[in-house]
C-alpha cells in the first residue's frame, strides 16, 4: 500500500506540473469544446452510464480507466488517468480500499466544479462488510490490527444497480439539464430491464433444488446471492490477493461438496480453475465447474464483441438456471 501512495504523489506533483505549464491554452480549449466529461472507473459504471446518455453519447466523453481488463484491486492510476480525472465534469468511482488513491486525485483536480459518486456512499447502510465463512482462507496481515472492511463488489446486485443508475442520472441531468427529459427516459427504460433481469433471478432461485455455491475461488458475489436467498462456501473473501488455497480449505470444500451433493463448482472469468479442479479430484465426485462473471476484468475488446452489464449478468443468471437445477 505504501508505494502505491508514493506513485500517487508522484503522479500528483507531475499533474501539478502539467496544470501549470498548460493553463494558457487550458481555458480556450474548455471553449471551444462543448462536451462534458465522465470517468468512470470499472465497466459498470461506463455501461450504465452509457444507457442513460442513449442518443446523446455524442455530447459526452466517456472514459473507462480500466479498460484493459486489469482488475480494480491492483488498479493504479497513471499520470494520464490522473489528468483524465481532474479534468471532467463528473466522476464515478466505488469507493472501497482499493479506491483510497481517488481521495488525492479529488483533492488535486483542476474542474472545482467536479460532481463526483461514490458508489458505497450512495448505497449507504445496504453496503456489507466482507464476510469470513467457515472454511475461508483469510489474508494473512502481519502486525496489523484488525479493521472492518466493506464488500466492494456492489455492482453485483441488481437492486444496487437501480439505485446507482438513479444517481448517474440525476448527476448527468444537473451537467446537461437541456436533455434531462430525454436522461429521465433513458433511465426509466434501463431500470425496466434490470427489473426483468432481477424477476429471472429470482424465479431461478425460488426452483432451484441446490440453493447452495460452492465456490472454488475468490468469492465477489456476496451480494447476489444475498439477493435471491442462496448460500456459498469459498475458497477466499472476493478481494483477496491469495491465489493458493491452503490443503485445510481445499478439504473443507471437498466435503461440502459430498455433504451437499452439489454436482457443480464455480470459479471467476479469469480463474486457472486449478483450484477447482483439485478440489474436484479430492472429492471423488463426477463434478461440472463452472463460471460466473463478476465484471471485473471487461476490457475493450469484450465492449466491441458486445458486451454490456445486462447481457453479463444475463450469462450469469443462464449458468445459476443450468447448474442449480
């Protein structure tokens, strides 16, 4: 953590720099373009803003920052993300530890007139703390005390994505209120399908006979399953840094697998599923593994194949129809 507040600074001082030697030209460039600009941070936040823009994408520049696919918890920001940030007109970020760099990039930014969302702090008291589960491989933290840490991985919940989207939208219609008719509308439409979405969940959870994940990686999808009544057992907390799980957990997921009956173990997108699959042969049993999306690592090629936060969430709820059967 330490020296990703050093390259922080670093990149502060050279966006100070940068500020000074570039503001005879800063305010003519302001001018003479008309758009507003939004960064968000992970594709959620582009996608649903992107929806709520509609027709009027092309009055917005929109920037994805992690839009090579890195994930947000080994996210850091370059000196052109910086300036990207401190120029425009609102930003959109989670909120979590791993976003404690945005608090020098805020207090640094050259548009005073930033709006800025913290996804957690619009989500206030629905937000959750990271949960240790019987048979979790916690992190291990040498010498530092034990402090309450909150589940990231809001964007996982369809309720919280209405409720996200809500505030996108108000913040772009204060931005641009000539075309907040046209922001409301967009908005209302979007929220009808996350509507949808959320019913198919639901109705694939309520007939579901395995009510019950068994989850042979990290685990981001608290708040899904929350959601819809389901339970899990993991391997590690959703952001853990661990990529070896211990012969002890390994063991514990083995036997929940037996104990359960389960015929299916998941992993992440961007899983080796070498875990899984050791988990698999300790068990003994004729298991399927198989993988749920948690919208961390979209890059922009997956955006150009048509990727969009419904048509992953979709996929996600096809694998729980398939497997929970």
């Amino acid at each position: 953590m330490f020296g990703k507040k050093l390259g922080i600074t670093i990149l502060a001082l050279t966006l100070g720099t940068a500020a000074l030697t570039g503001c005879g030209s800063s305010s003519k460039a302001a001018d003479s373009d008309k758009k507003f600009r939004v960064v968000c941070t992970i594709f959620p936040e582009y996608d649903w803003t992107r929806e709520i823009l509609g027709s009027h994408a092309d009055s917005a520049e929109l920037t994805y920052l992690l839009d090579n696919g890195v994930d947000l918890h080994s996210y850091q920001p370059t000196a052109e993300d910086m300036m990207k940030i401190s120029t425009c007109d609102l930003f959109i970020y989670v909120g979590g530890e791993s976003d404690e760099w945005v608090e020098d990039a805020l207090e640094d930014a050259q548009n005073k007139n930033m709006r800025a969302i913290d996804l957690m702090d619009v989500l206030g008291d629905s937000v959750k703390e990271e949960e240790l589960k019987e048979g979790m491989q916690g992190e291990e933290e040498e010498g530092e005390e034990e402090e309450e840490e909150y589940d990231e991985h809001v964007w996982l919940s369809l309720s919280n994505a209405k409720i996200i989207c809500t505030e996108i939208e108000k913040n772009i219609e204060a931005i641009d209120p000539d075309n907040a008719s046209d922001y409301k509308a967009n908005l209302g439409s979007y929220i009808e399908k996350l509507d949808a979405l959320d019913g198919e969940f639901k109705a694939v959870a309520d007939s579901a006979e395995v009510k019950t994940l068994i989850f042979a990686d990290r685990f981001p999808f608290r708040y899904l399953v929350d959601d819809y009544g389901l339970d899990y057992y993991a391997a590690f907390i959703g952001c853990s840094a661990e990529t070896e799980a211990s012969f002890e957990t390994i063991s514990f997921l083995a036997q929940k697998v037996n104990e359960l009956g389960c015929d299916t173990i998941y992993t992440l997108e961007s899983s080796d599923k070498s875990i899984a699959e050791t988990v698999t042969s300790t068990s003994g049993a004729d298991i399927t593994i198989a993988e749920l999306n948690s919208l961390q690592s979209v890059s922009q090629d997956d955006i150009a194949g048509g990727a969009s936060y419904l048509s992953l969430m979709q996929k996600n709820c096809d694998v729980l129809e398939e497997t929970l059967k």
